[in-house]
C-alpha cells in the first residue's frame, strides 16, 4: 500500500465514524472506492444505525419499498437473514 493510502476497510471504518451523526446513510462503490451519497439509488448499501425512531422506519420502509415487518423483524435478535422468493 502507497505511504498517505487508506486500505478499503479503513477507508470505510472511517467513513462510518465521519458519518456516526445519521441514523441512514447510502454507500456505493465507484472508481474502486466506497463513498457516501446523498440519496438511495440502485446499487447502493444502505447503513442503518441505532437508535432510529419509528418515523425513520418508516421512511425507509417507504423510500425503498420495503415491507416494515422486514425492517422491525431485523431489530429481532433471535432473527437471522434469509432470502424469500414469492410463488408467482
């Protein structure tokens, strides 16, 4: 790695902490780097951190379009991640 270069992992752990402040943050990569966006768009790891409030779930439930059972289920720690497919 070149002198003044900061690894991918530490590139991100940095942006994270840059960002602690937000409760949703937007990530993508481009140029072979991880960088933060405004807004979601395809593509893009969305970082939910706690504590949010329920006008934040339901936001992001909203801007995604993504059920908010599956957002509420994920607060579950009995919960693990899965994959549905639904029968068409």
């Amino acid at each position: 790695m070149l002198p003044g270069k900061i690894s991918g992992k530490s590139r991100l752990t940095t942006i994270l902490r840059q960002s602690a402040d937000r409760v949703i943050q937007y990530f993508k990569n481009a140029e072979n780097q991880t960088i933060e966006v405004d807004r979601p768009e395809n593509g893009v790891w969305v970082n939910v951190v706690p504590p949010f409030k329920e006008e934040e779930f339901i936001e992001l439930s909203e801007t995604l379009d993504i059920p908010i059972e599956f957002l509420r289920d994920s607060l579950d720690i009995d919960e693990r991640p899965r994959y549905e497919v639904e029968d068409m």
